[in-house]
C-alpha cells in the first residue's frame, strides 16, 4: 500500500493540486490553443507547433525536462550541470539578481539537478547558436537583388526599424521593465523571431518564453495588423503607384554584396557580426553557384532540425511562474506597439521620399521594411492589388523586407553593446 500511494504521490495528476502547480493548467490550456491556431489555422505553424509543444511539456509536473534554476540569473550554472549540490549561497546570490521566489523555491539546498533533455537543448540558445543558423537558412533562401537593384530600400527598411527604439522608450516609461527588459521586448518590432531571441538570451533570459510566444505570434499576424495601418497612412492615389519594373542585378554584384556587407556591419557594429556573417554566408553560398550542395542542405535539413530545436527550447521556456505575470501581459501589449510604429515608419518615410523624387514609390512597400520575409512583402501586394489590380509591387517591397533583415540584426547589435 506504500509504494502505491508513493507512485499516486509522484504522478503529475497529483502535483497539479500542489503550490501553484494550478498555473501549469492554465499554461496546458494556452499550449493547446497554440496548437490550434499552428495545426488548424496554420499560423506561422513550422515555428508555432514546436514552440506551443515545448510549452506544453514543460507544464507537465513532475516531467523535469527543463530547470530553469540552471540558467537562473542569465549565467549558465556549469558546475550544477555537473551533479554539484545547491548551496545556501547560491540561493542568496541568485535572490539578490532578482530571481524569481518561484524559480528559487522549486529547488532546496542539497539538491543535484538531474538534467533534463531541453536542458541540454536550451543550451543551443543560451550560446547563440540556434539563431545564427537559422539566419544562415534564411540567408540561404532570400533573393537580395531587389535590394541591390533598388538601394533607396535600405532606407525603408531602418525606417521601419522605428518600431524596435520607440516600444524600447514606451517600455522605459511604463516603469515596469529594465534597461535590458525593456531593449529585448522593443526587439520585437524587428519582426524577426530568431533576433528577437538572440537578444533576449543575452539580455533578459527570464522573459525568453513570452517574448518569443509575442514575437513569432505577431509574426504570424502580420497580415492582419498591417493593412489597417497601411491604409490609414496612405490615400487610394498613392495605394495606386505604380512603379517600374527593377533592373537585373548581375551575378557578380550578387556575389560581392554579402562579401562587403559582412565586412561593413561587422566593423560598424561587432555584436551584430554573428547574426549578419550567418545571414551573408547563407546568401554566398546560394550565389556564388560552386556550393550548391552546401546551399541546399542549409536551407532543408539544417533549417528544419534547427527550426525543432529552437522552437522546443523556446517553448519549454514559458513555465507557468513566469509566464504567468502582469509584465507578459505588457510584453504582449507592447509587441502590437511595436509592430505598428515598425509598419508606420516605413511607410511614412516612403511618403516623404516622394516628396524629392521623380519617379514615385508606392508607400505600400515601405511597411515592408520589418523582416517577416517575405509575409510582409505579400501583403504590400496584396494592399496595392485591391487599390490597383495593375500593381504589382512584391518584387519592389521584397528590397525593404530583405533590407529589414539586416536593419534589425544591426539594430540588436546596438542593444546588445548598449545593454550587454
């Protein structure tokens, strides 16, 4: 009868009626409706389906997949990967770092971790490896001749980088967010999930879990968020622009751009340098034409098993005492924040850069300056289609989109050296 009620005591229909194990509920459920809207209304689903399911098994009491005290205060804690006891000390120095009473209280001194799988797999994210290789499929896959065929891009897609710099003061001003906190929630106007947690993991590894669930579900939104604002910017005249057919870019200019980019970023901004060498070397090797090996097995399997990874870890990140809080509410709120000044910036700028110009540009294509590539560009056409079934604008908005690729790598750059 012992080791009956000993098994009971252990299972995880137990745990849930115990401390606030009930949160674990609450998040369950929040995991199964991201599901839903990645497997049924397929939003975003390569990335929502991984990222819902991690979050679903790090609810699970009793399942010790993830421990979140190994990587409490941002620090990855070696010797505790190692078996060595939890000590007194170690808990008085991680509560004075502001580690939550939750995170602290789910362990007791004396204890050995038994490390768990998406410890190990955290660790990808911890180190900044997930993100690199993601941007090095993405690279891998993204066409930059429009934005070589047409640089005034470039200037749409930092303009739509306003979103990032004025949700990071919004966040400032609300008093509920550090420095660093309130730089990794403004990352999310980027609309760029892997920069989006390259810089969390660096800066503010406790809201990690939300600030990605934020960002890749605005990414996912895109299409809905949008338009609105890109319509009320802009009269039907402008909607109905159209522009010029772009010139061909030749091999040898496609070639040389990722080289020299490369150099520039990394010389102007060193912290961005892992993020655009990634992003610039899957570019190369797609456009040089003598690694078309190396091309496609970056942007299918590398890609792909990367892709489950991340989105795993990510989602065993949102634990139900940190994810359930009064500040992911406000990450949530600021991430629509973001995306809107983000989608403004680059319109607005497209607007006054008609102002000069001869040959007009549809403003349309300047809310394609944030990097959810190439989403963002199908909606500029789309907008500028119902306006005028003439347009066609994707190859035009794809420079911004590209263009906003780089701009927020370069823009996580600055947080990280501003607030690393």
């Amino acid at each position: 009868m012992e080791a009956i009620m000993n098994f009971i005591h252990q299972t995880g229909f137990y745990l849930f009626g115990q401390g606030d194990n009930w949160k674990c509920l609450v998040m369950i459920v929040i995991a199964c409706v991201l599901l839903f809207l990645g497997i049924v209304k397929k939003f975003e689903p390569l990335l929502l389906v991984p990222i819902a399911f991690g979050m679903l098994i790090t609810n699970l009491p009793g399942a010790n997949m993830f421990h979140e005290i190994l990587f409490a205060g941002g620090h990855i804690h070696w010797d505790l990967f190692g078996g060595a006891p939890i000590t007194q000390e170690f808990l008085n120095q991680m509560a004075s770092v502001g580690v939550s009473d939750a995170v602290l209280n789910a362990v007791s001194v004396g204890q050995s971790i038994s490390v768990g799988l998406v410890d190990i797999l955290y660790l990808g994210i911890k180190l900044g490896i997930y993100p690199c290789l993601i941007f090095l499929g993405v690279g891998a896959m993204t066409d930059f001749g429009p934005l070589i065929a047409n640089p005034k891009s470039l200037l749409l897609g930092a303009a739509a980088q306003l979103g990032i710099f004025m949700t990071y003061v919004g966040c400032r001003l609300s008093g509920l967010f550090s420095y660093t906190e309130a730089a990794s929630i403004g990352i999310i106007g980027g609309a760029d999930g892997p920069t989006a947690i390259f810089v969390t993991a660096m800066l503010a590894p406790a809201l990690l879990g939300p600030i990605a669930v934020s960002a890749y579900s605005y990414m996912a939104l895109v299409p809905v968020i949008q338009p609105p604002i890109m319509k009320a910017l802009t009269t039907k005249k402008e909607r109905e622009i159209v522009m010029k057919p772009l010139r061909e870019v030749s091999k040898r200019e496609k070639i040389i751009f990722p080289i020299v980019v490369t150099i520039f970023v990394a010389l102007l901004v060193p912290s961005a340098a892992p993020l655009i060498a990634c992003l610039m070397l899957g570019n190369l090797f797609k456009e040089c034409g003598v690694t078309e090996r190396l091309s496609k097995t970056v942007q299918n399997e590398l890609m792909n098993i990367v892709t489950i990874f991340l989105g795993v870890s990510v989602g065993c990140t949102a634990t139900g005492a940190t994810f359930l809080s009064p500040k992911t509410l406000a990450i949530m709120g600021m991430g629509i924040v973001a995306f809107g000044f983000g989608t403004a910036g680059g319109v607005l700028l497209a607007k006054f850069m008609n102002l000069f110009l001869k040959e007009k540009i549809n403003p349309l294509i300047g809310s394609a300056g944030v990097s959810a590539v190439p989403m963002a560009a199908r909606v500029s056409q789309k907008v500028g289609q119902e306006a005028n079934p003439r347009n066609f604008l994707l190859m035009h908005a794809m420079g911004p989109n590209v263009a906003g690729v780089i701009g927020s790598a370069i823009a996580a750059g600055v947080l990280i050296s501003l607030f690393g």
